[in-house]
C-alpha cells in the first residue's frame, strides 16, 4: 500500500498526519500529491468526502515550506465557492502545517475586514478564499496577487453553479502566468473545461470516483400529502421525524424561505433544529454547523446550496420537505445518508405541487420511491423525540392547525432499499426489496453513542472528540482511481 512518506512530503507533514491519524492517502492524494510536488499543473476530478483537501494542502504546504511571506503579497491563494468550504479547507491547513512557520488568512464574507487585513499587513503564506471577498480586499488594494505562486480553485462545477465563473475569470487574470495551478472538480461542464483549457498548462489528469457500494443501503420513501398547505406537509414532516431510529438527520427544503419557516416549526413543536443557508451571517452558520457535528442539534434545515460541499457527517436520516426541482440534487441528497456502510434512509415529503419533480426524479432512478403513510404506521415511540407534552405544541403560524401526534400500530410491510453511489450525482440502483416495518432503518449504532472509527466521517473521529483521525487504515471502498 502507498503511504504518505512514498509520495514525496517532507518529515514535518508526515508527523502532523500521524498526529490527525491518517495512515494512509486516499487515492486523489496517491494520484495528486507527486505531480502537484513536482510543480505541474492538476487537474482533480473528486468530490467532497475523497480527501481532496488535502490532496491539494499537503503539496502546497511542501513547497511553501521553504520561502517567506512578504507583507499583503500572499505566495498561494486558495479559492472556494462557499464561506464554509473555505473554513474548512483553513482548519486543515492549521491542522497539517502546525510543525511549519507557514501562515494564512481566511478572507470570506460575513465577517469584519479589519483582523482579515491585520494578517495581510503582517503577510500571510496562504490565502483561503471565496471569491466575492478576495475580490473586495484586492479593490481596496489590500492584497496583491502578483506574488501568487501556487492557486488551487476548489470545487468549480459549484463555482459554476453559484456565478462566479466571471470573477474567477477577473481574478485569474491577475495571477502570475508563470505559476502552478491545482483545479479540482467533481464534473466537467462544457464552462469548467474551457477554464482548464484557457488557464492551466498540460495539467495531469487525476480523476476518482465513488463506486456503488453494496454496503451503503438506503431506503427511500415517499409520504403523500394531499392538502396542498405547507401546513399539512409540516404536519407530515413532524410525523416522519417522530419515529423510533431517527438519530438525527437533514431536511432539505428547495426554498430558502421554507428552510428558515419549517426550522421554526420544528422549534416550536419541541424539536431541535436550525436553518442553514446563505442569507444567515456567519457565525450563525458556523455554529449551527459546528452544534449539528458536535450531536447538540439533531436537526438542520438546509437549502441545496447551504449544503453543497460541506463535510457534514454522514445522518442516519434524510428528509426532503419537497422534492427538488433538479432530479440529480435529490441523488446528492439522500447521498448525506447510508455512507460507507451505514443503513439510511430518505423520505420525500411529496405534496400535489411536487408531482412534476418527483416524475423527473422516479425517471432518473429508473423505478417508483415506495409511498409510506406514516400517520397510519406503526412505530414504537421515539427514539428521542420533542419533549413529552400531551398534545402537539401550538401551532406555529396563522395557517398552522394543531396535529396529533403519529398514530401507532402499523404493520410490517415492504419497502425500498437502494445501493447508490454516496452524494454522487450517479444513479441509484435498486438492490433488493424486503420486507421489514417502516419504522425507521436500525442506526448501526445506538443513538448517541459514537460509531467505530472505521465507519469513515469527520463525525466518528469527532465525537471522539477528535476530529481529524479520518478514516484511519480504513479508507472506502468507493474510492477508486480511474486515471
Ligand atoms: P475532504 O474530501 O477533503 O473533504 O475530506 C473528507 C474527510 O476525510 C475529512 O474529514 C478528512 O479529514 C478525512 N481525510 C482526508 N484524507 C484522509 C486520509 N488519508 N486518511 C484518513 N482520513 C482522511
């Protein structure tokens, strides 16, 4: 097996791995790490949760290592879509440069320009950025970019989706031409390829893939609702949320006005929950964020967007308030469950307005998602519910009607299981029908208590209160390299 110290990275980096636990490199790092130390162009084709970030970290730390910062003339900028990525991305620096001098800034939005400018004045190795905030601190001549030796652009089919092609455009014009440059993408649009055609030089092509796993169950549900009131689909989410298994889970809402209505909700019938999306500052997003990691929220209330390329663990439950308008983000969704090896399970809240996009998404899985009536079924009391108040606290809003609570005694019957590609916008595969009671999949673990290590995720080694031990000697097996 490969190990890190074959790959080229000096003896400081290889402590710090040893010191996060990682012992041996994903494929994207096996396939990355040599060409990008040898200074060439990358081209990484990878998602979240292939170990990306540090198949891009790793050799720009390495060939940092050697030289000084120089006051707001930064040596390698680092771009992310999203204010959260790149927080990310900052924590695995500190976490893999901690036995060198390098520094760096994190410049996103939401957040006071003075400390960000602080550590520019100072000079910083690295910059982490989105690309909105980089461009303002440019505008206001507080960094240059002519120094940049080394630029990394993270995640740039989401770049695409968010409109920032134009300012990475901006911003690549004002690099250096002569630089190294890492691009990492989980697909190549037409617009991304362009990119990588006009901006970087005979980049080596490293490309990974997520394979079906037969491990990774999932079980996806529809649940009805005919009344055409967000009320009534509410009423059927509480319903869904109110079964025995459900440890904790992501709602996702295809408005962002209804992630910030149901999370209120939620709230007020006793549940733990908050909304995450972009019109939140962020220090709120951090903390739901770090609060949903960390097992205080059960709960988070998400938009498509919110959630794309966070490295949130995996959930043992997926619920979708509807069904998105996009057939390929329902894949990416209920992708947040049954990782490596997990049982999940996704419900689909499905009211008359969702019909159209639920036919596009039955279409792209080539089969029907199985409907449940959950105020019918028969499930044994929560596995940790809303307070037990009698009644369903008040209603939440004007157009809000008291519910019952979930009616019990249901019988066994069959559902869905599917084996798909984890939060890959691949298809899913029907792999058996059986039967068993819709009450929720049996968590592999017991609530609360922590997984083994070895079921890869940020969240295992977190709650052991320790974040970054990673996936150990047991790397997926759905990473795969194919070129
Ligand atoms: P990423 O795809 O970069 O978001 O990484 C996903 C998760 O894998 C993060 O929690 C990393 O800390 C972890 N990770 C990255 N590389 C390794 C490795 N070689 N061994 C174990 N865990 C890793």
């Amino acid at each position: 097996m490969t190990s890190f110290s074959d790959l080229g990275l000096g003896q400081k980096l290889l402590d710090a791995l040893d010191a996060v636990g990682y012992k041996a490199p994903t494929p994207i790092q096996a396939g990355a790490i040599p060409h990008a130390l040898a200074g060439k162009d990358v081209l990484g084709i990878a998602q979240t949760g292939t170990g990306k970030t540090a198949s891009f970290t790793l050799p720009l730390i390495e060939r940092l290592s050697k030289g000084r910062a120089k006051a707001r003339m930064p040596r390698s900028l680092i771009l992310s879509p999203t204010r959260e990525l790149a927080a990310q991305i900052a924590e695995n620096f500190d976490n893999y440069a901690k036995n060198t001098k390098l520094t760096k800034v994190l410049l996103i939005g939401g957040v006071a320009f003075g400390p960000q400018e602080e550590i520019l004045n100072k000079g910083a190795d690295v910059v982490i950025a989105t690309p909105g905030r980089l461009l303002d601190q440019f505008e206001r001549g507080k960094v240059l970019l002519n120094g940049v030796q080394i630029l990394v652009i993270d995640e740039a089919d989401r770049m695409l989706d968010m409109g920032f092609i134009p300012d990475i455009e901006r911003i690549l014009k004002t690099l250096p031409a002569k630089r190294q440059t890492l691009f990492f993408s989980a697909t190549m649009p037409p617009e991304i390829k362009s990119l990588v055609d006009r901006f970087m030089h005979e980049p080596e092509r490293v490309e990974v893939s997520r394979q079906a796993s037969t491990a990774t169950t999932i079980t996806q549900l529809q649940a009805r609702v005919k009344d055409k009131t967000p009320a009534a689909k509410r009423d059927m989410l509480r319903k869904a949320l109110d079964r025995d298994g459900v440890k904790n889970g992501i709602i996702f809402c295809n408005r962002k006005r209804d992630v910030d209505i149901v999370a209120r909700s939620l709230v007020k019938h006793g549940l733990s929950a908050a909304p995450i999306h972009g019109d939140l500052d962020q220090s709120t997003r951090t903390k739901t964020l770090d609060d949903f990691k960390s097992d205080k929220l059960r709960f988070l209330v998400a938009s498509d967007v919110a959630a794309r390329g966070l490295d949130i663990p995996a959930v043992s439950h997926v619920f979708n308030f509807d069904v998105p308008h996009n057939a390929e983000d329902y894949v990416h969704r209920i992708g947040r469950t049954g990782r490596a090896g997990l049982a999940g399970e996704a419900v689909t809240i499905v009211g008359p307005a969702d019909e159209k996009n639920l036919a596009a998404v039955e279409k792209m899985l080539g089969k029907k998602i199985e409907a449940v009536d959950f105020g019918k079924s028969g499930h044994s009391a929560p596995a940790k519910a809303a307070p037990a108040s009698p009644a369903e606290p008040e209603a939440d809003d004007a157009e809000e009607k008291p519910a019952g609570r979930s009616r019990r005694g249901r019988r066994p019957r069959k559902d869905q299981t599917v084996s798909v590609e984890a939060d890959a916008p691949a298809k899913a595969e029907p792999v058996s029908n059986r039967d068993k009671n819709h009450s929720a999949p049996k968590p592999a673990q017991k609530p609360d208590k922590p997984a083994p290590r070895r079921e890869r995720s940020g969240r295992n080694a977190q709650q052991d209160g320790d974040r970054f031990k990673g996936f150990g000697n047991d790397v997926p097996a759905f990473f795969n390299i194919e070129g």
